[in-house]
C-alpha cells in the first residue's frame, strides 16, 4: 500500500488560523452570510423584499425564503 503524500493540514497555531479563513474568499462555502466588507444593511433589504414579495405563511415556509435570500446574497457575490 502506498502512503499519501498529503500533509494532512496545518500544523501550526498561525497555519489552522490561516487556512480556517479559506471558505470566505469566495464566501461560497462560508458559514458567514455577510462578509467583512459587505453591507448587513443591504443584505437585510432584499432578505426584506423576499419576506415581502413570497409572503410565508409557516416556518417552514419562512426557513425557504431565508434560505433562498441567502443563496441569492451569495450568488449576486460570485457574479
């Protein structure tokens, strides 16, 4: 059996800190909805305008649309 030539991640307190950054270049796998740099108040806007435009009626309904505002949110950021 061959071994992987992977280092398995950084070792280092100052390389994890570093690479733990990675998912928020893009933001596209970020846990973070805004990003530093990014206006809460524009993403609470159009999260506004989904509530207002799709009406939800239940919390499920409410969890789509909030979903659907973030993927919007991050879509509209990789364009």
């Amino acid at each position: 059996m061959t071994q992987s030539k992977r280092t398995g991640g950084p070792k280092t307190k100052a390389g994890k800190m570093a690479s733990a950054k990675n998912a928020i270049k893009t933001g596209a796998y970020s846990s973070l909805i805004i990003l530093p740099g990014e206006s809460e108040n524009d993403f609470k806007e159009m999260e506004d305008q989904f509530f207002h435009d799709f009406r939800p009626e239940d919390g499920v309904a409410a969890t789509m649309v909030k979903n659907l505002a973030i993927l919007t949110w991050k879509k509209l950021r990789a364009q």
